[in-house]
C-alpha cells in the first residue's frame, strides 16, 4: 500500500513538473533571420531591469530605465530606492550626462570611465540586449551555445544571453550577460516596451 501511494505521488509531481509553462525559444535565436529582422525594425523601445557590474574588486547594483529612440539613447541609472545615480544621454555625436546643477553636459570617454569605473561599448550595446549581434564587429560563434542560452564574441566581449521571451511577435534576452577583461556586467530585464 505504502508503495502505491509513494508511487501516486512520484507521478503527480512529475506531471505538475511538466506542466509548467515555459519558453523554449529554438537553438541560436540569435542567429533566427525572421526574429532579428523584426527586432531590427523597431526603432524605439524601453527597457527597465537591474544592472550588476564588477571591476577590480568593486561591484554595484542599480536599476536600469533605458529608452531608445532611433539613434538617441537615454539611460537612468538609480538606487533600489530610487535615487538617480547616473543620467546618461549617447548618441553617434557622442555621450551628455546629467551635472550635479540639473544640466547635459558632454562628457569624454575618460570622464564617462570615472563615473560609472567602465566604459560602456556604446557601439554594440544597443544590439546585444535586444539578443542581436552588432553589426559593428566581427561575430564569433561560442561552441557552448546551448538550448534557451546563447554565447558569442565581439570585440574582445563575451555576451551570454538567456532566459528568452516572447514580446509580441518577437523573442527578446531576459538575461544579459557581458564581461571582458575582468569587467563582468549583467542586465536583468524586468519589462521590456515595445
């Protein structure tokens, strides 16, 4: 008796287990034509998550509001708590940020380093937490690719993205993970606005 009743309840977790909805984008969604030329034609989208960066021994935590227009990029980087750390205008004329007095002013690649401790790859970075590669650079496939996580290299970077979704009629990273040299930096997006 004891050992049908064990059994009743090994199957039933088992079918709860399975029954669980989740999605399970095909292998190198990345590489998906159709998907990649649907993201590539949205021009404006908005991104919240959390953004964890390591360097040097150093790590922070923020959260992230990204808003992309066209060739314009905004970008608030605050507290759990909602303070503003950073607010980061980028465009190909370069990068602004928000002054202690409330006003954009240019900043070099030099200032922007000292500010956040990295350099952002501003040319790429667009493309990567969409889940494209960056037609900026030459895209080197990882082997380690694998069902729902991609892996590849650009410019001396190592993206992993994972934990896919669909956002309408596309499929977009839920997980970005980006590191080069010893700066590690992982995006996890909680909403996505297309």
């Amino acid at each position: 008796m004891n050992r049908y009743f064990l059994l009743i309840i090994l199957v039933t977790q088992l079918v709860a287990c399975s029954s669980v909805g989740t999605i399970k984008p095909s292998a190198n969604i990345t590489q998906s034509l159709e998907n990649t030329e649907r993201i590539l034609a949205i021009q404006q989208w908005q991104l919240f998550g959390r953004l964890s960066v390591r360097h040097n021994r150093e790590s922070w935590l923020t959260r992230l509001e990204w808003r992309h227009e066209f060739l314009t990029d905004h970008l608030t980087l605050s507290t759990s708590l909602g303070g503003v750390v950073a607010k980061l205008v980028h465009s190909k004329a370069g990068a602004k940020m928000l002054d202690e007095n409330g006003v954009m002013q240019p900043v070099s690649e030099h200032e922007l380093e000292s500010a956040l401790g990295y350099l952002p790859p501003w040319a790429h970075l667009q493309y990567w937490v969409r889940g494209v590669a960056s037609p900026n650079a030459q895209l080197l496939i990882n082997e380690e690719s694998v069902l729902g996580v991609d892996v590849f290299s650009q410019d001396g970077w190592e993206i992993r993205l994972e934990r896919y979704e669909k956002i309408g009629d596309i499929v977009l990273p839920g997980k970005i993970y980006l590191s080069k040299d010893g700066l590690k930096i992982k995006l996890v997006v909680d909403e996505w606005l297309m």
